[in-house]
C-alpha cells in the first residue's frame, strides 16, 4: 500500500510502497477514504514534544474509511462500516480513569499516528474497540476532520463550562478554532474570535463570531475586556505562547481558560490574580469516544460543517509548508487516490 512516512524529525515524509499491516484478533483493516492533516502530525513530524513519536511513523489521527477485513474476535462490527480511527487509538479499558469515563488520561492509551501508525496510508489496521462510527447523513470528507480537531474543541469547550448565552473566546481559528466557533454556536455561546488574516477572519465571522480580533492589529485581551468585560472562558488552540498569555487575561472573574494548543514552550500564570479573580486553567485533551460520537452528531444534525480543501496524500509536504506559515483556512484533508 501506498504511505506517507517520516524516518527522522524534521526531515520530508517521503511516499513508500509497504506491506498493508496484519490484523490481530481484537483488529479490524480499515480502507482509508480520507484523511485530515493536524498541526499535531506537524508537531510529531519535527519531534517538537518532550514524549517522543515512534520512528519511522506513518502520521495521521484523522483517518476515515471503510472496514475492508475483521479481526477474528470482533464481534459488533461489520465488513463495509464507516468509521474514523481517532487519537486514542486504544487505551487499557480497566483502569481508574477508563472506567471514570476518562479514558482520553489512561496511561497506556496509544495514539494513531504517534505511538502506532497513522492513516496516511492507503489502509490503517485500529482496534475495533476505539474506532468509531459515522453517521450516514456525513461524507468522508465532511467527516475526517471532526475525529480530531472536532471532538477537541467540542470537549475542550464542555470543559470551559460556559453557558448558553454566556461569552466564549476561541484563539486561533485554524483547523481546531474555526470548528470550535462553530460548536460553540451550537451550544448557545457568544463567540468571540481571534486569529489573523482577512480570509480567517470572514470565515469567523460567517461561522457565528459576533466579534473577530486580528491579533496583529489589535491586542486581544484588552479589546475582549472592552467588548465583554472579559469573556466566562477561553479555548486556547493557537501554536502560540503569546496566545495562552492573551487568552489569559480575556478571562472575566471565576472564568475558566481551557488549554489546547499545544506550542512547545512553557506558560508563565501570575499567582496573584488567578487566586483573586478565581479564574481556572485547565489542560483538555481530545475527547472520549462519546464525546466523538455526540460530535459528529452536530455535523449529521447540520450544525456544523468543517471548511475544507481537499488534497491529494502525495502533497503533505506542502500543505505542512503552508501550515507553519498560518495559510490554512480551516483544514487540509488528504483523499486516497486508490478509491475502489
Ligand atoms: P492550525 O495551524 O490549523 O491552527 C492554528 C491557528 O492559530 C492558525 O490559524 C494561526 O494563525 C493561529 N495563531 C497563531 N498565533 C496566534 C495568536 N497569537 N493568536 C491567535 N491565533 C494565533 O492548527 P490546528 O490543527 O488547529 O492545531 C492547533 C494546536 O492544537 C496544535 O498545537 C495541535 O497540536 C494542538 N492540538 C491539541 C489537541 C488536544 O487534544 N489538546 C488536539 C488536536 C490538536
Ligand atoms: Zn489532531
Ligand atoms: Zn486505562
């Protein structure tokens, strides 16, 4: 099968033909319809983390195809299902946090195209347990991008707890942020967005945010408190540290500043003001298998629709070009050539 692989940071992934991995018994064989490219498979290709990726990897965690074979322990899927192969790849299923519904902090989780091989491939073998269904009513385009950047910002915004009516801000309106505006809608919030560029900032604006801040232009946290009197929370997705401080000081009092993007560097909080004003941070990482399921819903539902140029697996290079440089507005999904 055809695959994009990286065999050591940094460098370019090159196309390689190699063997269409075995499936064990608790497996199933996916065909790979589609899939989209996340600033994470970027982060993973250039080692940017102190937990490292497997080497050589074939990236992608937001792979969605068919189910072509079936692992001779499954049971409750069938050959010609749609599914999608997140993040959590598998966790153990039997510790503290699998059973508290928190499966996403197990300590043996692994993740699709990271600690095992991704969906830039023509096929992806996953655990039959972890995968998970799309809803007729969403093509596999449509799909790809909410098994990570979807059901992300859909957690990440539970998190933040902000109530219908209540003021939100998304920083960074990328591939997670300008679903997030659009999940937030969904759910009642006032959105306020901040990202840079005029194509993202109509987007925004035609995605629901009744404001939109071009941080370049402006500075974030004093318009928000202008406009506001800062916002009940904040969803964090830019690759920025000057974004988590912003997002910071947009918070109102007793506000909650969710984290997920995930720039290498470290985040200073004042302890003063976070004890006076009562605010919350909190880190979110992607989302449990319910949360994908509740997410993709909202597409089936029509609430929310990925913005989405589609492009072939031979060109992730240059789409991991156009990502380091912000010019993606919304996400990249890579559709297999091979569709038969
Ligand atoms: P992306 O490149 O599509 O979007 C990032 C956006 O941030 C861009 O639009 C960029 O212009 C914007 N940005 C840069 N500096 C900014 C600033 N100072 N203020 C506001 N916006 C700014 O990337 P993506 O695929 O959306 O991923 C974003 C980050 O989220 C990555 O670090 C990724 O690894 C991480 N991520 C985390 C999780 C999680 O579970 N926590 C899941 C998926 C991705
Ligand atoms: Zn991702
Ligand atoms: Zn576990």
């Amino acid at each position: 099968m055809k695959a994009a692989i990286i065999d050591k940071f940094k460098e370019k992934l090159e196309i390689k033909n190699v063997p269409v991995p075995e499936v064990g018994a608790k497996d199933v064989l996916v065909k790979i319809h589609a899939c989209g490219v996340c600033h994470t498979d970027l982060h993973a290709c250039h080692g940017d983390w102190p937990v490292k990726p497997k080497l050589p990897l074939i990236p992608g965690h937001e792979g969605v195809g068919e189910i072509v074979k079936l692992g001779s322990e499954i049971r409750y899927l069938e050959v010609g299902d749609r599914v999608g192969i997140p993040w959590l790849f598998s966790a153990c299923g039997h510790c503290d946090y699998c059973l508290d519904g928190k499966e996403t902090l197990c300590l043996e989780q692994q993740n699709a195209g990271y600690s095992v091989d991704g969906s830039y491939a023509e096929y992806c073998v996953a655990n039959g347990e972890y995968v998970v269904k799309i809803p007729d009513e969403v093509s596999y385009v449509e799909a790809a991008p909410l098994f990570c950047a979807g059901v992300t910002t859909y957690k990440a915004l539970k998190v933040a707890k902000v109530k219908p009516g209540q003021w939100v801000a998304i920083f960074g309106a990328g591939g997670l942020g300008h679903l997030a505006i659009q999940y937030a809608v969904a759910m009642g919030m006032k959105v306020i967005a901040v990202d840079t560029g005029a194509e993202k900032m109509a987007l925004a604006r035609e995605l629901g945010a009744t404001h939109c801040i071009d941080f370049k232009q402006d500075n974030p946290s004093e318009k928000i408190q202008s406009v506001a009197g800062g916002v009940h929370g904040v969803v964090c997705t830019a690759v920025s540290k000057v974004a988590f401080e912003d997002s910071y000081k947009a918070l109102r009092r007793g506000g909650t500043l969710v984290l997920v993007g995930l720039p290498p560097e470290e985040m200073p909080i004042p302890i003063f003001d976070t004890v006076l004003n009562g605010v919350e941070v909190v880190g979110s990482i992607v989302g449990t298998r319910k949360d994908l399921k509740e997410c993709l819903q909202f597409a089936a539902d029509g609430k929310v629709k990925a913005n989405i140029q589609v492009k072939p697996l031979e060109q992730i290079n240059e789409i991991f070009d156009e990502m380091l440089k912000g010019e993606i507005n919304g996400r990249i999904v890579m559709e297999m050539a091979d569709k038969d």
